[in-house]
C-alpha cells in the first residue's frame, strides 16, 4: 500500500489535515501537495465543516519543497508544468485555514504556513525561507507573503542569508498570531477553529475575503468592498439572528443562511 502522506479527521465542524512524510521532515513533493490541496477543496466542499487546521509532527511542520525530488529537474519541466502553481487552489479556499506549527517551517513550509490565514507556534518552532543556501530563491509565495507579513527588511534578512528565526522571534515579528507552549499548539489552534466553527459560514466566509482583500486593492476600494460586503449580508437570515440574540441577551443560533 502506497504511503498515506496526509492525514484527514473531522472534529466536530473543523478538518484536520495533517503532513504525514515524517521520514522527511514533511518535505513537499508533488504527492503531499496535491493531497493537502484536495483534502482541503474536500472539506470546502462539505457544508457542515467551518474551519481547516493544517498540521505537521513535533520536529516538522513541513522542512520545506522536496529538495530530492526537484533537483535533477530541468527549467523547461518547471516552467510547463508551473511547478507550485497549483497552490493557487488552496489559496482559493474560502473557509478559514489554521496551521498548526511545531519543528521547522521552512522553505516551502513557511510558505504553506503563510499561505493560512494565521499561524499558532510554539517557542520551539522554526521559520525561514533557505532557499538561497540551495542556489533558487522561495517559490511558492516566501518573498511576496513573508515581506507583507513582517516587512521588508526582516524578510531580506530571511531570504538573504537563510537563517531561522524561532517563535517568540516570529510572533515579535508579526507572522505567528499566537505563540503557545509547544505541547499546546495544536489544541490552541483547534479551540480557534471551533470557535469559529460557532459563527455562521457565509458570514466567516465573507469575513476572511474582506481581510484578504485588504492585500490586492487601494484603501479606497478595499473599504467599498468592505461596506457593500457588510451591506449584503444584511441578507442572511444569520444577521437577523446575531442581532436578536444581542438584544435578548441570548446566544446565537445561526443556520448558515
Ligand atoms: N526535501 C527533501 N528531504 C528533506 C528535506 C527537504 N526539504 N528536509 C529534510 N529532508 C530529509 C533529509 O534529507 C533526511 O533524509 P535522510 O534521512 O534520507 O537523509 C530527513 O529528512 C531528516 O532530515 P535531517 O537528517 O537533515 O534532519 P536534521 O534534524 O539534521 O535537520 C533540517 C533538519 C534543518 C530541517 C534539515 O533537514 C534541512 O535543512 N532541510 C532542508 C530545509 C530547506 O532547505 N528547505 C527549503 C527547500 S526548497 C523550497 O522549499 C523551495 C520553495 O520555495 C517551495
């Protein structure tokens, strides 16, 4: 039997994915990836679950790309295939993605932790973008989203010289929403998870394309769409219930509608 390189549970309305390559670090070769990009389009696709929260091990979340099983590949095989370009599927999950981060989270794996919508670490993890000691640069996303998270000048200090910053480095910087003792880490994030699995699905739908938003537009525009968005979901039943429930001084019960 071939060797299942992820992991998939529900818990209550959250998928777990979580890197199971633990020979290697969790490196990401073209079988993981896929994996982690169709569980996800697979929880999307079922109503009841709200929330993802991807996973690695202890050491790993994920060392990053499969350096072994890129090495020997020529440009022109990179440049058809779009090596890395399917990632945009995953980017383009609407519901809200947690990774989970223990070990290192580097190259790739700091891009896939980014590529989340935040990332809960613990004072052991490991983060950086080495791809200069391998003679490339960051490929799937390290230069755009690193810089965006924690400023240019700390990301060239990451992508120039190859070092690991450590968590309560990361969290300082701004990349790690929250920095947890490294054995509550994943139940840190899935506690995140299940609260917003609480909320209503189109309402947290909406909220995540609203901050995302806030990175492909002018301020303007970005607070257009904020408010129109804000307007329209004055047509969810949902918004109906949050705010009776506000006024009567009971808790929501929203149906996703
Ligand atoms: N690709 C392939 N295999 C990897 C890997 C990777 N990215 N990272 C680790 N492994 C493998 C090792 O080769 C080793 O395999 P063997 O047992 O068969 O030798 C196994 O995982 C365990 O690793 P180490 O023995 O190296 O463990 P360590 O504790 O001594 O070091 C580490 C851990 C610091 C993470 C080290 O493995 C390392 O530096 N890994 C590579 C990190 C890296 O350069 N990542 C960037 C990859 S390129 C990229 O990601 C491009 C992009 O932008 C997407």
């Amino acid at each position: 039997m071939s060797e299942q390189v992820i992991l998939t549970e529900t818990v209550d309305r959250v998928g777990v994915i979580r890197l199971n390559r633990p020979d290697a670090m969790n490196a990401l070769n073209v079988d993981i990836m896929h994996a982690i990009v169709e569980a996800s389009e697979a929880f999307q696709e079922d109503a009841n679950i709200m929330a993802i929260v991807v996973t690695g091990n202890e050491k790993a979340f994920a060392a990053g790309a499969d350096i072994k099983e890129m090495q020997t590949k020529p440009y022109i095989e990179m440049q058809q295939s779009d090596w890395f370009g399917h990632w945009n599927r995953f980017t383009a999950i609407r519901l809200p993605i947690i990774a989970a981060v223990n070990g290192y989270a580097l190259g790739g794996g700091c891009e896939l932790a980014m590529m989340a919508d935040m990332i809960i670490a613990g004072p052991k993890s490991k983060f950086g973008q080495p791809e200069i000691n391998l003679g490339v640069i960051p490929g799937m996303g390290g230069s755009q989203r690193l810089t965006r998270a924690i400023g240019k000048s700390k990301a060239m200090d990451l992508v120039l010289t190859g070092r690991m910053i450590d968590g309560e480095e990361a969290e300082r910087a701004g990349l790690v929403a929250r920095l947890v003792e490294d054995d509550k880490v994943l139940e840190t994030a899935m506690e995140i998870a299940q609260t917003i699995a609480s909320k209503s699905r189109p309402v947290v739908m909406a909220a995540k394309e609203g901050v995302n938003n806030a990175f492909e537009t002018t301020l303007q525009q970005g607070l257009l769409f904020e408010r129109r968005t804000f307007h329209s979901l004055f047509a969810l039943e949902d918004q109906k219930e949050g705010m009776d429930a506000f006024s009567n001084k009971r808790q929501p019960e929203f149906k996703d509608r």
